[in-house]
C-alpha cells in the first residue's frame, strides 16, 4: 500500500513535473511539489499501487490514466461573471462595437479554459440580454478544457453551492431569469444551453474547429505556463481567431512581456493585430 509520507527522491519527483509538463503543458518546480504529492496520492491509493515508480509506470501505459492525471493536476477554479470589469466591457464596449459592424452574423466565443462552465454561461446570458435589444443578434459560444471531467460538469449544467450563491448576490435577476430550481440545484435554462458547446482541448495544440472566432476568453490559465509555453498557447489561439479579434485574459496576467501577435487595448484586453488571421 502507497506510503504518503514516503520520502520521493528527486529523480521522481523530476518525472512526474516531466508527465505533467508533457500532458498538459504546465510548467512545475520542486515549489509544486506539496500541490502535486497532495493530488496524487489518493490516486495511488485507489490504484493499491506502492510507489510513485509504479505509478508512472501505469501512467505510461494506459491513455485511461493519462486522462484521470489530468484532472488530477489541473486547477479549476471559477465563478459566475468573475472580475466584474470584462463583462461590463463585454456589455458597454464590445457588443455594441461588434454588432454594428455585423449586424445579422452569428458572434463567435470560445471560453478557451472553460472549467466547469460558469464562464461560457455568463456570456450566454449576457448575449441573451443583448439579444433582447437586437433580435437578429445570434451567438455561438465554444467551451474547451484539458480536463473532461469539468466538462462534464459543464455539459449538464446544473450548479449549487457558492456558485449559485455568488450569482444570487451579484446578478439576483439572471438567476431567476436563467436558471430553474430543482432542490439545492439550479438548472442552466434550455435557451441557453442550446448555445453552447462543450469538448476537450489542450491549448498546446491547435484547435481543430474551422471557426474563426470574434472573442476569446482566455482568463486565468496564462500563469501556469513558462514563458515559451505562454507564446505557444497564445499562437495557437490567435490562429483561431479572426482579425482584429478581442482576446480577454486573466486579473493577474499580461502579455507584455511576451512575443505575441496581439496588441495592447487596455488591462486585461488585447486584439489580434493579424489582418490575415
């Protein structure tokens, strides 16, 4: 039975970093450690397996477990109209921009680290408000995750906890106007969920959908990556996008530092600077 307080010698611990740095793209250091020791336990556990060795012999192995590593090693956290300024910019700036240029197209979002969906369904109730206003508004929203575990999550759509209860406080009339009460639970509304879509995606790939897209999400997933790694993921997104796109980040990311094919409109925004894009 695996030891939880067994001392793990360097060239292991080097190994595991190595599988999570090839499955995912995330860069760890020893500093990981802790965070990565504490995930994989219980894994091993469930394995009756007595030695990370014998685990990553198992991980080499077999695909099935290469995908519960990844949900394992991945971080999730999300809410519902998380960092309040991007959706008002969303609502007061860039709707009423892109709509005027293409009134009766079809907007294009993809919610690139989408998690569990919290943030492809605040968008869709934002368009829906939008809609509201502009009838011949229409929107189609793409959410993708490494993990399919968070998908899932998000494919059924139904929520609670303090997730329900951040959207009761924040936004009380979306709540009422969006989703139906089951028990505890709360049910993503059919108008919405008919809008979006859910499916795995590593970032360090290109995405494999003819879409160019007219917004992309990709908050809070940039500061997992090294620098190489950020430019890899920001190409491979900005080739899905159409030109002069909107590219929305994380609170504590930048690209500023970085080569990218994007420019700088404001904290937190950044537009595909590629016209052939």
């Amino acid at each position: 039975m695996f030891d939880a307080e067994a001392i793990v010698d360097q060239a292991t611990r080097k190994a595991l970093f190595a599988r999570v740095r090839r499955h995912t793209g995330i860069d760890m250091a020893d500093r990981k450690w802790t965070l990565l020791h504490g995930r994989l336990r219980r894994r091993l556990q469930a394995l009756s397996l007595s030695s990370y060795g014998d685990y990553l012999a198992v991980l080499d192995s077999s695909t099935v477990e290469v995908g519960h590593f990844i949900d394992m090693v991945t971080t999730n956290e999300t809410s519902f109209f998380r960092t309040p300024r991007i959706w008002d910019y969303l609502w007061n700036d860039f709707l009423p921009a892109w709509y005027a240029g293409n009134a009766g197209s079809t907007l294009q979002m993809w919610s690139a680290a989408a998690s569990t969906g919290e943030e492809a369904y605040s968008a869709a109730m934002l368009f829906e408000e939008f809609r509201q206003k502009h009838t011949d508004f229409n929107y189609r929203i793409l959410g993708t995750d490494i993990a399919q575990r968070v998908l899932d999550v998000g494919g059924v759509g139904t929520y609670l906890g303090r997730n329900v209860e951040g959207l009761q406080k924040a936004r009380p009339a979306m709540l009422e106007k969006y989703f139906q009460p089951d028990g505890v639970t709360h049910a993503v509304a059919p108008s919405l969920r008919a809008h979006v879509t859910f499916r795995t995606h590593n970032l360090y790939q290109r995405l494999k959908d003819p879409t160019r897209f007219d917004l992309v999400m990709l908050r809070n997933v940039l500061i997992y990556f090294d620098e190489a790694g950020q430019e890899t993921v920001l190409e491979n997104v900005r080739q899905s996008m159409a030109s002069k796109a909107v590219l929305l980040v994380g609170e504590s990311e930048s690209l500023n530092r970085i080569r990218t094919g994007f420019t700088y409109q404001q904290p937190l925004i950044y537009r595909n600077a590629d016209a052939s894009a």
